[in-house]
C-alpha cells in the first residue's frame, strides 16, 4: 500500500498546532475542576460529574462545526420519508463507538486522584505510540525511517519520565481507563487505515464526517443511560452531573472543557487521517498533546496550583521535541527543493 500523502505536504503541521493549543487548556481546566480550584467553584468535581456537561458541549461544539464548513454534504445519504440525511456505514460506526470510549476516558484520565497529567498521559500516549507500527504492518503499508527514529525517541521519552521518579500510583479505575483507551484506539487506527488513508479526499472526509458525526452522540446516550440507572456511586455521581453540576460553579468551565475536547478531537482526527503511515502520523498526534501536557502542568505549578515539573518530565518532553523534528526534516527538505504539495484537499 503506498502513502495518499507525499511526505511535504505540510498540512499536517497545521493540525498538530490546532491540536496542540486545543489539548493544553482542555488537561490543565480538567485537573483544576477535578480539584476544584477553579474560581467560583464550590468543590471538586468527579470526572463522572463533569462526563455530562462536557460531552454535551463537544456535541454541540460538533454539530457546529460540520454545519458551519458544510462538511455533512461528504457523509453517506439515505432517503428517509423523503429526505436525504446523513448516515454512518456500519465500519464508520464501529470506529465512532470507539472514539466515544476514547473522548471518555480521555476527559477521565485527568481526574484521578494521586496521578499526574504527565504521567496519565503518557501511559495512554505511550501505549498507542508501540501500537502504530503495528497496525501499519497489519494494513500491509510502508514505515519509513524517519518515522522508526521518531518512533523511537517518543518511546525514550516515555521510559525517561517514568524513570525518573514520577508517581505510580495507579488504581484499578485508572489502570482499566487506559486499557479501554488503547483498545479503542487499536480499533480506531485500523478502520482508518483501511478506509481512510486514500488518494481520494472524498474518502478521508467521509469517513472524518461519519466518525464525528457518531462518537459524541454516543457518549452523551451512554451517560444519559448511566444516569438514569443511577445506582453505584459512579453513577449518582453521574447524575448529578446532569442535574446540579450549576450549583457547584463548574458550570462554565465544564462547557469550555467540552469545547477544547471538541476541537481536540477534530484536530485530533485529521492528523490521523493523513495518507502517510501510522508510524508518522501517531507520533505527531502524540507529541502534541504530550507537549500540551507538560505545558499546562508546568503552567498549574506556575500558578501555584500543582507540583512543579520534574527534570524527567522535561527531558521526556525534549525527546518529544526531537522526534517532531525528525518527522518534520521531509517536510523541511523538499519544500527548500522546490517539491510542489499533494493536490490541495478541501479543507474543513
């Protein structure tokens, strides 16, 4: 299978920035409603008490989106009592699914008690890095050898910051929150390769309008279900998210962490559906967001309202930096030559 991407085109240079400006206010709001230290908040909230507000505000957020660029008009279409509306297919609705349990335990991650966002971040990041190439040779597609160094240096990164006296203290919730991540994302990564990374733009974007149009809704259903069932502390907890998270002030705040959850997802997306292979694309997804990590952790201690960075935690970031720069030198190169980008793609 040959790359839909040549290596300079550098759009997704441009989604790697969106998404990391998206991921360092949404993990550092997170964290604070999670401890409520934001101003105006009463009390600290549950990851399952902010699950509703926030997921509510990224479906809004993402029926907003799509309509505002005009994206629907790239799904699927049925006729249905004589109107044409939008539909997923039954694989775009499976890798929905799957993206609804990451949008979820992606907002939970950051709410555990005890754990840091780096080190959070990092076991989820980490563990999706070694499933790239993996599902790249499952799919039969070419891994070139700027993707293997940076490949590489991501995962030094991961074991230098956990060598390096971050904390360990992981529940049985937290550790069962990664392995749904990943598990999903094992299934995400190999839907898109077999469906998405096409010469054909029209391919890409249906299958980023479909997935969008699927995950979010999905979430929202699962937690209003919860709620309703309502027994277990989890989900009382989840039901109060639903009917008086106004009262304890997070209000506001849960709805712009919905909305940075949104934009992450959306930037998210599209740097995965980029034509080059896994080992590629994974490695920018991740080292954007795990630059955004270290930033807003740096930034809560900076505020006074976290643990300073640890010198692991900043190596581990340096060594993400470094693998950027390898993913990055292609791009650099031939543009200098004069290389003429893929035909340009509609963009959302």
């Amino acid at each position: 299978m040959t790359d839909a991407r040549p290596a300079h085109d550098a759009r997704i240079w441009l989604y790697a920035f969106g998404y990391f400006a998206c991921y360092w206010p949404y993990s550092a709001l997170t964290k604070l409603a999670s401890q409520g230290q934001i101003p105006g908040m009463t009390r600290a909230l549950s990851g399952f008490e902010l699950l509703p507000v926030t997921t509510i505000a990224s479906l809004v957020g993402m029926l907003v989106f799509l309509s505002w660029r005009g994206l629907f008009r790239y799904a699927t279409h049925r006729i249905v009592l004589g109107r044409s509306i939008p539909v997923p297919t039954r694989w775009t609705f499976l890798s929905g699914v799957a993206t609804a349990v990451i949008i979820a335990t992606t907002t939970l991650a950051y709410t555990f008690d005890g754990v840091s966002i780096v080190l959070m971040m990092l076991f989820m990041r980490g563990g999706v890095l070694v499933l790239a190439p993996f599902v790249d040779a499952w799919s039969g597609r070419r891994v070139r050898v700027a993707s293997w160094i940076a490949l590489g240096l991501s995962l030094a990164s991961l074991a230098v910051t956990l060598g390096g006296g971050a904390r360990y203290e992981m529940t049985m919730l937290a550790a069962a929150d990664v392995a749904a991540y990943l598990a999903s994302y094992f299934v995400r990564l190999r839907f898109m390769s077999h469906l998405a990374k096409s010469d054909d733009p029209h391919d890409t974007y249906r299958y980023f309008v479909e997935e969008q149009m699927v995950a979010t809704p999905v979430v929202v259903l699962l937690l209003v279900v919860g709620a309703v069932i309502g027994k277990g502390a989890a989900l009382e907890e989840l039901r109060a998210g639903f009917v008086s998270i106004g009262d304890t002030g997070a209000l506001f705040p849960a709805i712009a962490i919905g909305l940075l959850s949104q934009g992450t997802g959306v930037f998210g997306a599209l740097i995965l559906l980029d034509g080059r292979e896994n080992a590629f694309c994974v490695p920018v997804n991740r080292a954007s967001s795990v630059l955004a990590g270290v930033l807003a952790s740096a930034t809560l201690a900076w505020l006074g309202l976290g643990r300073p960075t640890p010198v692991s935690e900043m190596v581990g970031a340096a060594m993400v930096l470094a693998a950027i720069a390898v993913l990055a030198w292609p791009t650099l190169t031939a543009r200098r030559r004069g290389g003429v980008t893929a035909a340009a793609r509609p963009a959302p």
